[in-house]
C-alpha cells in the first residue's frame, strides 16, 4: 500500500540548480514577497492530501445495451419470423369461420409420445417415445422413415426430448436412463442411473456421442449458436442447466459448463430472449421463471411464484395483436435532438443553447407460460386453484447494470380447462394459445380477448404432452400419453389453397436465400484458392 504525504513537498528553486555548459551556480533571483491567505493554505494542503476516487469495477454480468445490441445485429435471430402474420403458410385464424379438420394419418407409437421436434426444413417430424424409440415421419406422405434406438444400451431407455442439427444428418435425444437390474421401491419403478444425451446418426442408426453430466431425467434440451459457436443447452429433473460446446460439424463435444445457481430443483424449459443474439435466455424452473446469462452460465434474476406448484413450461413469441417490440437500434445511430419551445427557454428552463437527446425505445418481448397448482389434499387431488396460462411482457434495462422486469399482460382461465400434470408444453403462434389437458383436449385461447375460441378432442381421456403449430405449412401437431400424434389442417378449401399458397412462396424464397448462400460459399472457396495458388507461385519465386 502506497501512503499520500501528508504534507506538501518542498518546492524546487529551478535557481539552484548547476548551469548546463558552465557547471556553475547561477546568481540566485529574488522573488517578489507573496502573501498567502489562510484559505489558500488549506486548500493547497487539502489538495497534497486528496485520494484517488473510488471507482466500482465493472461487473460482467451487468447488462450492457452496446454490446447487447451489437450481438444482435451481428446474429439476428432466426426463430422469430414465422407468425399468424407473416404469411409464411402457417396457421393464423382459428375460429367458427375458419375452422380445423384432422389429417388422415397414422403417426403412432406403442407407448406415450411426451416430446416432438420439426426439422429445420421442415419436412421432417421426430417424436420421442417412452419406450426408448425416436422416429422421423415424413410431412409429405406422413410415412415413417426411420426409427431410431441405442442397440448397444445395456439398461432402458426412455426418450422425451430432442433437437436436429442443422443440416437434418443427426438427432440429439435425451429422456431417462433406468437400471435393468435394480428396482426401486420408493419409485416404484426400475433405478435411475445418470440420463445422457445421445446424438444419433439418421442415415445409419448408430449413437455417435453421449453428452453425460445430468443424473436425473432430461427435461428438455435446445440447439443454439452463439457468437458463431455451436451449442446445445440442456434442462433436467437434477435441477441443472448443462451448456454443452460443440465442434463445427456438432459431432464431438469440446467443453461443458454447469450452471450451478444453488436453488433450482427442476428445470423444465429454456427459450431465448430475442433480439439478445441468444446471450440470454428464460429458464420455466420450479414455480420460478428465471433469468440467464447464457454466455456467462450465470443466474441473473428470479421472478417468483408465477404457481403454486410448478411452471414447468415457457416460451417466447410475437404477439400479432399487440404493440410490436421495437427492432434493435442500428449501429451508431445518431439520436435525433429534440427541439424547445421558445417559452420553455424564455422561462429559465433551459439555455437556448442546450438541446435534449431522444432515448432510443425500450426493447420488450411477450412471453407465455403454463403451471401446476397445489392440491387441497393428497386424497382429493383438487388443486386449489383453476389451472391457468400467462401471457407475460419481459421489459428489458435500459441502461448499464439495469435490472429487467416482468409484468403479467393477461391471465388465461376456463372452469373446463383441467391440467394440473407437470411435462405439459403450450404453443402460440401468436394471435393463439394451444394449452393441452389432463383429459385429452387442447384448449385454444385468443390470446388479445382471452376467450376459449375452440377446444380440440381426439386424443383418449389422457395427458396431452406437447403440440407444436408448423411454421411454413397450415398443420398443428399434438402428442400424448395414447402414444398418437394427431394432425390438424385447415378445413375449408379456400383457406387451405391460400395458406398452401403462401407456403409455396416462404419454400421458393428458402431456395433462392439457400442457392445464393451457396454460391456465396462456392466464390468464397474459389477466393481462398486463388490466394493459396498466388502465394505458392510467390513461394516458388522466391524460392528460385
């Protein structure tokens, strides 16, 4: 520790001082007698004796909107573009006027189907079976095409969630793993053994890794980029949140990270907020929903007892029928001056000579939610509560450091509306909320009126388990513990033709973005060529 003299230093007679040619001291000048105040001693003292200011270091967890926004122009996100809006051919009226048929097909499995997973094209469904089978359907004929399972795996496997990568080639899935061998009398059922991730082959079947670090079943599990690098982030019933690194082809993993927050019990869903460049994301845990800084791995904040029970499953999107959340500022925009009334600087106010930065809008998004409430009793197995879904508003800070806040925007409610089972996902395409049932019904909520617009009832009297609306296409998917997925169309024919319609033209434009992507790429190899080629000839030369 360096210690501050405490008194001023002597000052230094430049006069006394040998010449630089000569060596000799010069004549000493006399100085003009100087009367100093009293005042002017105390604050020439005070100022010898004034310390550094202290300055908090920055926190990296602290929210920073340049860097924030920076992430997001650089990586926009992809997932949000698909809406009751957007033309793309998906879904986007429900009601008596426009009403829904069922599919004539037969997507099926012998045991309960508790997850379902579209490939990014979207020509593919992938359901998760509770026997320890994942199988990929065709969207064109709903033909089965493969089915995969671990023929090397000694114990059961139970699958209930899964991911393609993107280019469609391998299917990571994830469920729980039981010991053949051993039984629990507590669970009535056979032990838990530590629940890995298993990556899948599909042209060949075969599991190509295992992502272990989870002992207790895998609740869900996400494929996501960040910063340009390849991702998966994985919730489970351990009450951990893995953040797997993987190579570039997504085949070998290079680290993984634990997101240890020393509270979490269960952690039943994650959806990234957007426009953050997936630098954050809302994890449904426990009765909580909970803040994350994915680049960090680090717990951010908690919004509390949003039920009584669990809320085992949330999800962002764009709610077409309410004010649009503003898009991400543009890089060193310049903020427009706001101008003054000649009244307001007349009044002392204001100089006229000062001016009033416009704050850029704050950025928010719509989020939706579904719980479990607690019973009354065990023996009645009444929960105290009408069962419910949540439309929230996530507000983001708007400044350094800033806290982020969430506010409930409407609160779904039916006396028929039954579904106090945890594992239970909801949907949206953003003008409706597909909420499923512990009694074989899919309730569809509006979400800007919040009325029940129609209820869908053609699974048996179980656990419906996920539903899903297809992004490109007019179809709706549901799964449930009758091991059916049922598929949903529209029924009039005017309305198919025209979402068929713009299905086509989201698939043409697709192929246009992929053609010049690729051609991108082919130029860009075509360049690095060239280099190599101009560098060897260079090498030679010299060499010569």
């Amino acid at each position: 520790m360096t210690l501050l003299p405490t008194e001023p230093l002597a000052p230094v007679d430049i006069n006394t001082k040998p010449h630089i040619a000569t060596g000799k001291l010069p004549q000493k000048r006399t100085a003009a007698p100087v009367t100093e105040s009293i005042i002017s001693k105390f604050k020439r003292s005070a100022g010898t004796n004034a310390r550094t200011p202290y300055v908090k270091p920055e926190n990296p967890l602290d929210y920073n909107p340049s860097y924030v926004h920076s992430l997001a122009r650089k990586y926009p996100d992809s997932y949000w573009k698909n809406h009751a809006e957007s033309k793309s051919g998906m879904i986007n009226k429900i009601s008596e006027d426009h009403p829904l048929k069922m599919v004539d097909c037969n997507i099926h499995d012998q045991a309960p189907i508790t997850g379902m997973a579209l490939s990014p094209d979207g020509s593919m469904l992938a359901t998760f079976c509770n026997l320890g089978s994942a199988k990929i359907w065709s969207l064109e004929d709903y033909s089965l095409l493969k089915t995969l399972r671990d023929a090397k795996e000694e114990h059961i496997d139970e699958y209930y969630v899964g991911t393609f990568v993107p280019d469609q080639t391998m299917l990571l899935v994830g469920g729980k793993l039981k010991d053949r061998n051993n039984w629990s009398e507590a669970d009535e059922d056979n032990n838990i053994l530590p629940c890995p991730l298993k990556l899948f082959d599909i042209l060949t079947g075969e599991v190509i890794t295992q992502l272990q670090g989870h002992t207790e079943e895998l609740l869900c599990v996400k494929r996501v980029q960040f910063n340009g690098e390849n991702y998966f982030l994985s919730g489970s019933q351990d009450g951990y949140l893995n953040k797997w690194h993987m190579s570039s082809d997504w085949k070998s993993l290079q680290s993984m990270v634990q997101m240890e927050d020393g509270v979490t019990c269960m952690a039943f869903t994650v959806s990234f907020v957007p426009n953050t460049g997936n630098k954050y994301f809302l994890a449904a845990a426990d009765e909580n929903l909970r803040l994350y800084d994915f680049e960090n791995a680090a717990l951010l904040q908690t919004f509390e007892n949003m039920y009584s029970s669990y809320c085992d499953c949330g999800k962002f999107i764009q709610a077409v029928d309410f004010p649009f959340p503003p898009p991400v500022p543009e890089e060193e925009a310049v903020a427009p001056e706001v101008e003054q009334s000649e009244s307001i600087i007349k009044k002392g106010k204001m100089k006229a000579e000062d001016t009033v930065v416009a704050k850029a809008p704050q950025q928010f998004a719509y989020f939706i939610s579904r719980g479990v409430e607690l019973l009354d009793s065990e023996e009645r197995m009444i929960a105290k509560d009408y069962n419910s879904c949540t439309l929230h508003k996530l507000v983001y800070p708007d400044t350094k450091g800033g806290k982020w806040y969430l506010t409930e925007v409407k609160r779904f409610q039916d006396e028929e509306y039954f579904s106090n089972a945890w594992l239970i996902k909801i949907a949206s395409n953003g003008r409706y909320m597909m909420a499923p049932t512990c009694t074989g019904e899919v309730f569809i909520y509006n979400l800007k009126t919040g009325q029940v617009t129609g209820v869908l009832k053609d699974h048996d009297d179980v656990e419906i388990r996920d539903v899903l609306f297809h992004p490109t296409r007019p179809l709706l998917f549901t799964s449930a513990d009758d091991g059916q997925v049922k598929v949903y169309t529209y029924s009039k024919e005017e309305d198919l033709e025209k979402a068929l319609k713009d299905s086509a033209e989201t698939e043409r434009k697709a192929n246009e973005a992929s053609a010049l992507i690729s051609v991108a790429a082919d130029l860009s190899a075509v360049s690095v060529k060239d280099a190599d080629e101009e560098a060897e000839e260079i090498l030679n030369v010299d060499t010569l």
